[in-house]
C-alpha cells in the first residue's frame, strides 16, 4: 500500500533482486545484453522483445542479483507491445510488486532499475521524474503505444528493465528501442496496466489474443489540416480498409471517420484509446462523412491484432522489416 515514499537506496534495495541481467547469445556469435524483471516466483521473465531481433537462433544466460547464472527458455513475444517472456527453472525468486501506472502524476519521482552495461553486473539505478504518464509513441512498427516518459537514463542494456515508484512498485517495463533520438533525456517505459495484460496472454497462450484492430489505414485531419487542405470536417480520413475488418465494404477510401461510439475524432488519440481499451470481438460504433457528403454510422467488430514476435531460428535477414507511413499523422489500427 502506498504509505510513505521511500529514498532511492531503500527502493534499490527492495527491487534489486527481482531485476536480473540477460546475455543475449547464439552459436554464431551474435549476441546482446538487456535487462529483465522476475513476472512471477517460479521464474518467468519478463523484458523486451526486440532485445533478440538481430541474434537467430538466440539462447538466453540470466544472471541475478545474487550472482547465479540460469538458462532461459523462450516462451513467448509481441513486437507491437515490445514485451516478451523468459523462463527459467527453479523457484522461490523475488518477483516484482507491479503497481498500478494508471495513478502515476506527472513529476512524480522514479527511478530505473537495470544492468546498463554488461548483463553480470550489479543492477544500476538511475533516478528521475515522470515527464509525461501517457505519452503516444509511434513505435518500430506502424503502431502507437501510450508509453510513460521519464528524464531518468535508459541505456540499451537497461532495456527490459524496471520503472520503479518511490514505494518500491515497478510502474514500467523500460524500453531503449521506443524512443527516437530526437530528444536529449528522455527515457520510455511500457505502463505495468499493458504489461500484466500483454504478458498473461503471453503466459497462457503463447501470444497476444485479446487485443483488438479495426483493421484500417488512416490519415488524421486536424483543424489545421482540414483548413489548409480545405476538409468539410475533422477526423480521420481514410486510406485503406483491409479484407479483414468489419468495415470492408461499408467504408470505402477517402471517407472521414468523424465519430466513434459517438465521440467526436478530433485526434486519431481518441480513438486508439478506445481501441485499446477493447478486447477482440467488441462492438464499436463508427460514424463517416462520405466523399458524398453523406452521414452513415456502422457497427464494427474489432478483430484480433495478434502480432508477431522478433524472435527467429532463421539465418539472419539483411532486410530492414519496418515499412509504412512513419509522419505522425498517419497510421494502422
């Protein structure tokens, strides 16, 4: 329960031995190093998924705080979410206390928990403050994620490591591959609130089931935009609709999707929020402007975005797989 804060020291000491160190490695002598958080007592792991996109093949060596070194098997990963589960054998280990990101505030201090440099190292700590709670990044792929932005330092190796609150509760799991570099001090971390839900799935199921598309293409239409370009209204026009999604054949391109469940899109935020907080198989109410002029609103159900895992036991790949429209105004959901 939240009482009173803690120092950094004592949040180190508390959190210390539920992050361990992971070398990334195969037998042609690719390899990396990240960070990783115990999910549950009897090993399972939880860190990024993209700590293994360059090395095929690759086998896992976890070192923890009181200077073990495990094997890990590769149980599951997501690129969308940027999360994937490790799992060790044995029992008994520190998992993590995972608080709720839902209450962070802005300026609320935190620190970063991770093995910055090399993997058998002891865990660093950096400390900082919550810039922004729900930050939307566009991501490696044509996704979005609301990430939560700190000033603490996230280097490479500390990737997959933890945000942690002042009451000893990890809030995020950090994430190097996130951030551009367009900015100096700026660390992300993906909120525990996707974390628990991404990693049971991943647990359970061997990848993400219940998170949901529409299974469109999009370009936002600002108020500006629409003023310069001389658009009737706000929202989202449309640029692709997909075989798959619901609205194939009711939306067509060059349609403005103005409302969803009845709130108007003045930002495409609006409805990635909505689509977040669905489950595959959720009805939402989708209103267009057609090129016509015409107001129609249709039900869509939203279809499963399962996403895919970096993880390969194929020879490497010299093509880069990140395609799409990355300007900020574009984008999939």
């Amino acid at each position: 329960a939240k009482t009173d804060e803690k120092t950094a020291a004592e949040v180190y000491e508390d959190v210390k031995a539920s992050v361990v160190g992971i070398m990334v490695y195969n037998t042609a002598g690719q390899g990396s190093q990240a960070s990783g958080v115990f999910y549950s007592s009897d090993g399972y792991i939880v860190t990024n998924d993209h700590i293994y996109a360059e090395v095929p093949s690759a086998k896992f060596k976890i070192y923890t705080s009181d200077n073990k070194e495990y094997d890990a098997q590769y149980v599951a990963g997501d690129q969308v979410s940027d999360l994937a589960v490790l799992k060790i054998e044995g029992s008994g280990f520190k998992a993590a206390q995972f608080g709720d990101s839902a209450q962070l505030n802005f300026g609320e201090s935190v620190v970063a928990i991770g093995r910055p440099s090399d993997a058998t190292d002891d865990s660093s700590i950096t400390k900082g403050i919550i810039s922004s709670v729900g930050r939307r990044v566009r991501t490696t792929s044509n996704y979005s994620a609301k990430l939560i932005q700190t000033d603490s330092a996230i280097n490479p190796g500390s990737s997959g490591g933890a945000l942690v609150n002042m009451y000893s509760q990890v809030v995020g799991i950090t994430s190097s591959k996130l951030a551009g570099t367009e900015y100096d001090a700026v660390g992300y971390a993906i909120p525990t609130r996707t974390v628990k839900r991404i990693v049971s799935e991943l647990i359970s199921k061997g990848k993400v089931v219940s998170r949901a598309r529409l299974g469109i293409t999009y370009t936002a239409i600002n108020s500006v935009t629409a003023e310069i370009n001389g658009y009737s209204s706000v929202g989202l026009y449309v640029a692709s609709v997909s075989e798959d999604s619901d609205l194939h054949g009711k939306v067509a391109k060059g349609d403005v999707i103005t409302r969803i469940n009845n709130i108007e899109v003045t930002s495409d935020d609006i409805v990635l929020d909505i689509i977040e907080e669905c489950s595959a198989g959720d009805t939402i109410s989708v209103t267009v402007l057609t090129k016509g002029g015409a107001e129609k609103t249709f039900d869509a159900v939203l279809k499963a975005n399962t996403g895919e895992s970096s993880y390969s036991t194929k020879a490497p790949s010299s093509s880069n797989s990140e395609s799409g429209n990355s300007s900020s105004s574009g984008g999939t959901f």
